[in-house]
C-alpha cells in the first residue's frame, strides 16, 4: 500500500455498495472506469488469499461497467470491433473478446455478452469503450443505440460460492455452464446471473440493474452466508498473476496487439468476417511477432509495484519489462506478467532486475503459473 | 478526505514527478485520464488556498494527457469534434472546446492546441477522447493520425509564477498572451509553454516532452523560487468553485448538453461549419434546455462530497442535483456547483438539502462566484 489516500469526488463514482463495504473493513480503493474499485479488505494479502480458495467472498465490481450495444446493426458493430469469430455465437453466453482498433493495438478485453443478434453487452475493462463505439457507428452510420445501462455487477466467487447460490436460488443455477447467463428470482425480482467472474476459483457475477433489490441480495448473502464463512472481497492479486487472469492497463494496453499477449486463438484470421485490424493482423501473424507475453519467477519474498520495471541482459540491454508482480505463497517466489522483446521470451532464459535498489535475477516461464 | 489509502499499479500511471511530490508533502491522489494526480499536500484546504492566491504553486498536472491529431485530415477531424467553430482559429492559441457526440452530449472539454492546419493536440479532461478520435476517424475513413505523445505538463500557478518565470525564460514569456504558447528554451532543451492553467490565478503551464530536462527544469524551479514563497501544490477544490473552472465528470458528464453547461458562446450554430450533434443542439436551442447548471450557496461551514446530493422543494419534489461543493473562507459558507431541473434554475430561489444527516436551506446563484 501507499500510505497515500484517495481523494474521492463524484468523477470517482461511488457503487451503491460504497457504504456498506467502507464499514466492512475497506483499506483501500482503485479507479476503474471512472468509479471506485476495493482493492483491499482487513488482513493480511496472504489470509485474504487462501480465504478467496477455500471460502466465498462478496465482490463490489460495479467498477466493471457495461456497455450496451442494441439495434439493426448491433452484431456488426460488435463484430467490427472484436478479432474473435461471434458469427457462431449463441444468446445467454459470454464471450471473451479483445477490442482492437485498425492498427490491432488493444483498447479492451471485454466479456461479451450476447442477449440476442440486436443486442449486447460488453462487460468492459478499464478504458471508455462506449466512446470508441459511438465514434465508430457515428462515422460508419451504423444502426445502434449506445449507452451505458443501470448495472452494478457483485460478485460471487470462492468454492464456497456454489452452494452458497444454491441456498437462495435453488438448484437450477448449479445448471448455468461456465460462461453461461440466465435471469434468476430473488424475491420481487429477476437478476441476470452469470457464471463468470475475475478469478478462477468459480463463482457467479449478479448484473444487479435493480438496485434496492440488489443491496438486499447483497446483505442477504451475508446473513445466509456464515455457515460457509463468507467475507467481503474483491480481485486478488495473488490469485489473478498465479491464474494469469490479464489486467488492461496493467499487463496489456494500446501499444500491445493480442497475438502480443497471447489471445491467439481468440484472433480469427481464416475466414470472412469483417473487423478492424484484419490487414495489420494477417501481416503480423505472417511476419511473426516482436514481443511476447510471459510469466517470471524471481527470488525475492517481497515486491510492491506501480509501474513497469525494466529486465536486462548480462550487458545491461533493456529486453523486457514487467508489469504486474506480487509474492506468491505458493510458489515461495515473486512471480510476474512481463512483456519481452524477440528473441528473449524462451522458458528457462535469465534476465537482471533491480527492485528498491536491489540487484537479482530472474527466470522467464510460462503463464498461466498455476 | 476519506482514510482510504489509494492502491497503486501501472494502470494508474504514475508522472515523471511522482517520486518528487511524495517526497514534498503528498497527502493525497485522485486519478484522473489512467493516471495519478495530486489532490493534497500538507496544509490545510485554507492554507493551500491562500498560498496559491498569494504566492506561486508547481503543480504534477501530467494527468492531463494530450491527444494528438495529424495528417491531412487533421482539422476536418477536430472541427467535425467540436461544436465550438475553430474555421478562425491560430496556430499557436489554445481554445477551449465543448467535445459533443451526435445527441449533443458531453464527452469531453479540452483546451485544443492548434500547431498548424495539420497538427492539434487535444488537452483532455478526464475521459479516453483518443478512442472516440478514433473511432471517428476509422468510420469515416479520414486520414490522420492518433497519438498519446509522451507529455507530462507541470503548471505553474499563482501570482508570482510571472516573476518566477521571468527569471528563468527571460522577459519574451511575459509577452506570452492568455492562451498563447510558444517554444521557450531552458538550458539545452525547448519546452512548449501555454500561457493557461487550471486556476484563475494565472500561470503557465509546461508541456514537457523531454523528460530529463524536464525534471531539471521541476528542481530548479524550487530553488530559484525561494525567494517567491514556491510551494508544490494542485488544482485547488476552494478556487475552482469559486472560480467556477468547471471539472469534467464531477459537474457535467454525457448526460449534459453544452448549453444546459452555459457553453453558449461555444456553441456555434450559425454558420455551415460541420460538427456532431450540430442538428440536435439547433433542435435544443429552438426548445430551450430542461435543465441548467448554476451556483448554490448553502449556510454551512463544512462539507465533503463523494457524490450528487439531491435538491428538493418544500414539497419534497427532486429539483435539481448539487455535484461538487466547498466550503468557502471567502463567503464563509459552503458554495457549489449544481444542474437544476426547469424551471427550477432563478437566482435566489430557496431549496432544501440534506448533508450527512443535517437538513438545511440553499439558495440558486449565478457563476462564477468570483
């Protein structure tokens, strides 16, 4: 942590979960897509770690917002702006699709979701995707309405989440396949539910559009939630860099392209459908990338990050950086998401580091660690 | 301030200043445009006030990214942005400029740098304009090109920033005209200097390309500013309110339209100049606007906002929104910023507001307080 506070202001939203999680033991907050995100609860990174494994956690990530997509034209804006294939697509399923501009630099890595052929939405990470959108259907003169809906998503994550949701939704959630969404009941209301959410120990994302009826899904989750030692959360650290779960704006941004990052098989070059960046893909795919995303294990026991740190070569050549590193109880290790230059991404490779003033060595590996 | 710490990682980009200003004094961050930016140092919210009143302030303003247009289609681009006409406009001014969509509402308000026909830089407010320029460009297949130039603006702000500057760029930068910039030399280095800044207090602000000397120039303005009681500092909450600098996101957002903002002589529908939302606004304008943004003066001696506060009538009918507010050492009373629904909007009309608990009486005033 910083010691540094966060100055809050209405540019900052606030979610309508705000007051309850600043009197759950809240430490700290990040922004993300104009709105506040927690980023630590009380206890310690590693407790909150092994809790998140072993238990359930309650997630505010209404900071994930969405953008809605609806109209004549909506499956070919959505499709322009995606290198992943949706022409197979089905409604009641999300989609990871990364947003690329015509240069196939990355703006997004949004989870699509697709309601029907005329409407969609794009659960975004943390960049203005609506204002790509209307300039694009602007300039195209697409067919489309773009706004962004009343959605606070909260999530349900954990091992502990499954039966957790079972007790209030009854056993037909247990049916919803990974990626899956469906509107389910919770008292006078219907809640679209997805199995999705930004760690890999499972879980469900509640896109609560009806607020009092969310906050009271959320407190009842709490009440009924003691028996499997439920806890306030939010997207760990540890758990996303040892699951490899990519951050926009962390591991990944505009200057990066995703077969850079490694979404190749998200990025379909081999039929006719049409999206931006196609050309500058096929030629890239041809010529072969200059840089690649990896995993890095250092022997360090301690790192605290806020910008990329330069790795180096033997003779003090700059041949990567990293950009999201944390210790891993796992692995004993600093572990990382690091972005080499060609020809230095081969597993195994040793590279130089200076972290805090001290000098140490690292070793390149694949994601995801575990 | 709200005791939470803020969590740092490279998607909050930290400033080449980052390191000097948590080292003078930095007690708290906002974000703002991905990345971080000061929003208090040591002192009290007066103090800090006063001193930038008095004295002169250096301010970490990098967060205030630029987005730069160029090619051949460059001009047609930014005026296709802006209702604001810019067919007159000179190279090296800087204009203030309403970015609208098609419906007319608000996306952004940039000071606009225009270089030449060709080349404009886009100073923004808080939100990712690069991706609404390219959305643009790429539907309407202009040819320009979209770039983040690497530029981290330092301000200098207050009173004595014109003796300050003086003594190291020499007389030629008082003959700098509000608005104006120019290229001014600082040891072996050129530096883009606009006669602007975020406070009413006068100033400049540094566009620093050239990072290392940049950070000279940070150092020794500290040195050789002794002498004119220089401090670090930031956009100041207490002056921008009374000055009414309005802030993008905190008082007006997409849901706005410019003249419901009182942009009027920035809206200029009276010539065949081609601009989004140009129909719409000309409908707004026939109709008249539904609501307006105005002052508020309430009789208290302290607030903190983190989001919108409701306005209502004696008959508890919602009648408007306050969105930022302070409280003033100037009235002796807390004075804000808020959209009034119609007809709502007099000066001196009397409503009711509820802060923290507290019921009490504002009335409507005009803007700028001061």
């Amino acid at each position: 942590m910083s010691n540094i506070q966060i100055a809050k202001a209405r540019r900052l939203r606030s979610t309508p979960y705000t007051s309850r999680i600043e009197k759950q033991g809240l430490k700290a907050y990040t922004t993300y897509n104009h709105m506040l995100l927690p980023a630590a609860f009380e206890g310690s990174m590693e407790e909150t770690y092994y809790h998140l494994k072993e238990h359930v956690q309650i997630w505010d990530v209404a900071a994930e917002r969405q953008v809605e997509i609806s109209g004549d034209d909506a499956f070919k804006l959505v499709q322009l702006m995606t290198c992943r294939d949706l022409s197979e697509s089905k409604d009641g399923r999300c989609y990871y699709c990364p947003i690329v501009d015509d240069q196939a630099g990355l703006i997004n890595d949004p989870i699509v979701l697709r309601f029907n052929e005329n409407k969609w939405w794009l659960s975004i990470a943390d960049s203005d995707v609506i204002l790509f959108a209307k300039g694009l259907a602007i300039g195209k003169n697409f067919n489309v309405k773009i706004v962004e809906p009343t959605c606070d998503i909260m999530a349900i994550q954990g091992p502990k989440s499954f039966p957790l949701m079972e007790k209030i939704f009854g056993e037909s959630i247990t049916d919803l396949k990974f990626f899956g969404f469906d509107y389910f009941d919770f008292r006078d209301s219907k809640h679209l539910i997805a199995r999705s959410g930004w760690s890999k120990q499972g879980g469900y994302e509640v896109y609560v559009e009806d607020t009092s009826s969310g906050l009271e899904l959320y407190d009842h989750l709490f009440e009924i939630g003691k028996e499997f030692n439920v806890k306030p959360g939010c997207p760990h650290l540890i758990e996303r860099i040892e699951s490899a779960l990519l951050s926009y704006g962390n591991d990944i941004d505009l200057k990066d392209n995703p077969l850079e990052c490694g979404f190749d098989k998200y990025v379909n070059l081999d039929n006719d459908i049409e999206f931006l960046g196609k050309e500058r893909l096929k030629q890239i795919k041809s010529e072969g990338i200059n840089k690649k995303l990896m995993g890095v294990m250092i022997n360090l026991d301690n790192i605290n990050m806020s910008q990329s740190i330069e790795l180096k070569d033997n003779k003090n050549n700059i041949i990567g950086e990293m950009r999201s590193a944390v210790f891993s109880p796992t692995f004993k290790k600093v572990i990382g998401i690091a972005m080499f230059k060609k020809p230095f991404w081969d597993v195994g490779l040793e590279f130089n580091i200076n972290i805090g003033g001290i000098s140490t060595k690292g070793t390149v590996c694949n994601i995801p660690f575990i």
